[in-house]
C-alpha cells in the first residue's frame, strides 16, 4: 500500500519564477518524504479563498509571499511569536479544521544562512540593517536573539527607522535614524533590506562603513552581484552574500515545521547556485 501524497504549495503574485517548488522538491527527495508542492497565482486579498481551497483539496500548508505576507498574518488563527514579532506570515500549517497557524520562518532563515552556511559572528558584534520596510521587520526580532553589540537601522525615511527600533527595544540595543546618521559608524556585518536593489539603485553609504574584514548581505538574490554587494566589492569588503542561502533556509524551516525533518541546505544551495549562474 502506497503512502498518502501530502500536499503543499506556496502563494503570492507574482508567483511564476517562484524557486519554492524546486526547492521542496529537493528536500523531499532528500528526506524520503512523499509530498507534492506547487505554486499557485493568488492576487492580493484572495487569500481566504485560496487557502481553503488547498486545505479542501487535503493541503498540509502553504508558504505565503509577496504580497500576502500581511494578509497571511491577519488570516492565521493563531501565531508564533516571531510571526507576532514580524507583523507577517510566510508558513501555514493546516492541520485541521479552522483558522491555520501561522509562523514566519524568514528572519531565523537569514541568521542561520549567516551563522552556518557563512561562518558570520553575530553576538557581540555591530549590525547595522539598511530598509525600514516588511523585509526589516521580519529579520529584527532573530538577529536581536543572537545578542548582537548593538543594531542600527538606517531608512531613506529615518522617521520609520527610528520606530521601528522603539517597537523592538525589549529585545535588544536597537538604533534607527536615516543614511546621513551613518557618517562617522563602523559595522561588521550590514545586511540591506531596502527594495534598492530590486530597483538596480545605488545608496548613499560612506565609503568606511563597513570595518575590515566585515560582510555585507542582501536579502535579494539575482544571478548577478547587486548594487550593494558591487558596492562592499569595490570598497575591499571580502565577504558578502545575496539572499539565496536566506530563500532556501527559510524553506528548511517551514519543511522542519511540517514534516518533523531537518532537510540538509547545503547541497540544495549549491544546486540552486549553479543553474543561477548557468555553470
Ligand atoms: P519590503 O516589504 O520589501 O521591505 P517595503 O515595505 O515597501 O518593501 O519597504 C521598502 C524599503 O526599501 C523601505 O525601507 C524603503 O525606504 P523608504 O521607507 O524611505 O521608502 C526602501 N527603499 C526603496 N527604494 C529605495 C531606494 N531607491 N533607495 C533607498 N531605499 C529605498
């Protein structure tokens, strides 16, 4: 007798260059776990209707991405604390009847891309995160856990930077204020959550931002370097990283939160790596 293919799939518009799916894939593989995932269109304020349309159809829980995230938050029946923390919700567990739980698994998957797969020390160590937006939010709260020296928050606006950190002072030394507060400060490690990138736009950071030997890390991935890992490159900043590692982390821990396994990332990174570059 067969086992029962388990059902999965992620969300958002758009969702056609989703990597999810090949990611879960991958996993599953890896793991022996029998399940499907796929990536379904679902246009903002629809979510309601999707998820119980997956949950109809015998889903086991669904990833949430742009734009979902908030509606996915405000949807869940009940929520993790750093799914509270992060105002957002990428991970819905479907395990019975009524509203799902909702996690969010992104920013703990940025620290352990940092941490593991990148060697990056975090405690003790000034952070300083670029952005003030939904992508910041969802990654304070973890990296305030690992008990960093301080967190400085820099916006574009520095009105949204300097709230942001009063929301989240409870959990750690946490700083905001605009990109001209940067002049004189020195970091080890600067992670950009700004849409910059997205854009292909340069930020206006002071040449020493980052101390010797430090890293720089963008949330985005794309097949060539962004502006702001070209920008650490050219100022003699050896370490750096796009969001890749982040991407596939986060998804090791919504499968964890699912199937009760811990699938390996490493070689799953190095796969999604090579067909990015086409190598
Ligand atoms: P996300 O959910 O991806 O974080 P968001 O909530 O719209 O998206 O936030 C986008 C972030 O990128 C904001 O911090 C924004 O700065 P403002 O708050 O000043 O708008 C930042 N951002 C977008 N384009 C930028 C640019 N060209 N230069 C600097 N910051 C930019």
């Amino acid at each position: 007798m067969g086992r029962q293919t388990a059902r999965y799939a992620v969300i958002g518009d758009p969702i056609g260059h989703s990597r999810s799916p090949a990611i879960h894939a991958r996993f599953a593989e890896q793991t022996g776990q029998q399940l499907s995932y796929e990536a379904i269109r679902v246009p903002a304020g629809t979510l309601a209707v999707a998820v119980a349309g997956v949950a109809a159809a015998g889903g086991c829980g669904v990833n949430v991405t742009v734009p979902l995230k908030e509606e996915a938050f405000r949807f869940a029946g009940s929520r993790t604390e750093r799914a509270e923390r992060a105002g957002a919700v990428n991970t819905l567990v479907l395990d019975g009847p009524g509203a799902p739980l909702g996690d969010n698994t992104d920013g703990v998957g940025l620290v352990r891309d940092l941490k593991i797969n990148l060697g990056v020390e975090l405690a003790g160590r000034s952070l300083l995160v670029l952005g003030a937006g939904g992508a910041v939010r969802g990654i304070l709260g973890p990296l305030l856990a690992e008990r960093p020296l301080r967190l400085v928050i820099a916006n574009r606006t520095a009105r949204k930077a300097v709230d942001l950190a009063l929301e989240f002072n409870d959990l750690g030394p946490v700083s905001g204020g605009g990109f001209e507060a940067l002049a004189d400060s020195r970091f080890d490690v600067v992670i950009n959550g700004t849409a910059a990138s997205l854009q292909g736009a340069a930020l206006p950071l002071p040449e020493t931002l980052i101390i010797d030997g430090g890293f720089a890390y963008d949330l985005v991935y794309a097949s060539e370097p962004t502006p702001f890992l070209d920008w650490a490159g050219s100022h003699g900043i050896a370490g750096s990283a796009d969001g890749l590692g982040m991407l596939v982390e986060q998804a090791a821990e919504s499968f964890t939160l699912w199937r009760g396994v811990r699938p390996q990332t490493g070689p799953v990174i190095e796969a999604l790596r090579a067909e990015n570059t086409g190598s």
